[in-house]
C-alpha cells in the first residue's frame, strides 16, 4: 500500500533549525551574487539562480555533516 504524502515534502525534522537554514541560504544568495528579495519572495527568479541556492545549501550542509562524523567541530 502506498503512503499518500499531502502537502509539502520538505519537513524540518529540527523545527527550530528554519533560522539558521534561512541565513544560510542568504549567505550563499551572496556569496553567488543573486540580490536576496526584501520580501523572501523568490518566485521571480530564475530556476538557475534558485537551484544554485539549494544546491550549494545541500552540498554545505553535507560537508557539514561529514566533519561531524569525522569528529571535527563545525566552522
């Protein structure tokens, strides 16, 4: 039997990690060049832009994770 999944897909297992993962994406926004909107509204940008944002949050974030494993602190 298949599992129906409703709504978004993308769930926070750590709810109060939205902060640091919105900072984040506003440092990477920056250190790429794509002017971060006022509004955090991001539909008006290419899906270029957007996917370079998410791509380099994810591979950060793995990067992260594997010096975690390695027992080295975090930045």
């Amino acid at each position: 039997m298949a599992v129906q999944q409703s709504g978004r897909s993308n769930n926070l297992v750590v709810p109060q990690a939205t902060a640091a993962l919105q900072q984040m994406k506003m440092e990477i926004a920056n250190e790429l060049g794509i002017p971060v909107p006022q509004d955090g509204y991001y539909g008006n940008y290419t899906t270029r832009d957007t996917g370079s944002i998410g791509g380099y949050m994810t591979k950060r974030l793995v990067q992260m994770a594997e010096q975690q494993l390695q027992g080295r602190s975090v930045r």
